[in-house]
C-alpha cells in the first residue's frame, strides 16, 4: 500500500462539510501520485458522489464518484461544488459577480440560477472523475 492514502466518499453533504454519518458510505483508498502529493494534503480531499445530472455535458454523470479538493477559492473554469439553503451540494460551474453568484450547468434542463453569496457554502472543487470503487 505504499503511497496510498484513505480518502473519505460521502453521498451527499448538505450545509456543512461534515455532514451525517450515514452520508459516509466508506473510506477509499488512493494511489497519491507525486504531483497530487505536493498539491493537496490528504485532509484536503474527499469523494462526493454526483446528486444529479447537471453536469452530464461535462463527462458527470449522475452517482459518478468524484475526487474533491476542498477549498473556497475558484476560477470561472472550475467545476464547484456548493450548497444553499441547506439543499444537498451540487456540481455546477460558478461565476462570482458583486454580492451574488450566478450557478450553471452544462444540461439544458437545468436552468441557470442566480444566488446571493450570503446563502452559498462552497466545498471545493472536482478534481476528478473517478470510476472505480474500492472501499477499504
């Protein structure tokens, strides 16, 4: 197992990073690559998996696995994970205007959203798709 790390997966996150234990369905275990090692610490990470299909035109498909780095700052081309109203964090890309945020998806049905920062929690962003599961 050398240069393996244990990354937690969760199925949803709702408000707070740390969310309910039932949302924690297992510990993964990850190969760290040099390059990801002196990007991110391993507390820096989680899997979340993808609430819905916004993102499908991006390659997200809904329950992927995504590799998250958790973090607040993000550029117009990061896909972004965030929450509002206490409703289940979603996948969305984000662009940052003034007092508010406007959300969009790359699915035609979901419609773009515009939200006061006040009522958003960002997560971080999606590092990676990643398709397989090995839980520990």
């Amino acid at each position: 197992m050398k240069n393996r790390i244990i990354i937690p997966y969760f199925t949803k996150l709702v408000g707070h990073y740390y969310t309910t234990p039932e949302n924690l369905i297992g510990k993964e275990s990850l190969r760290m690559n040099q390059q990801l090692s002196q990007l991110y610490k391993t507390t820096d990470l989680f899997f979340l998996q993808a609430s819905d299909d916004g993102m499908s035109l991006s390659g997200i498909k809904e329950y992927d696995k995504l590799l998250i780095s958790i973090q607040n700052d993000f550029k117009p081309t990061d896909i972004v994970v965030l929450t509002f109203d206490d409703q289940p964090a979603i996948i969305r890309y984000v662009q940052e205007e003034d007092n508010h945020y406007i959300v969009k998806s790359t699915n035609p049905n979901y419609p773009t959203t515009i939200l006061s920062k006040e009522s958003v929690q960002i997560f971080g962003i999606v590092l990676k798709v990643w398709p397989e599961i090995s839980f520990i």
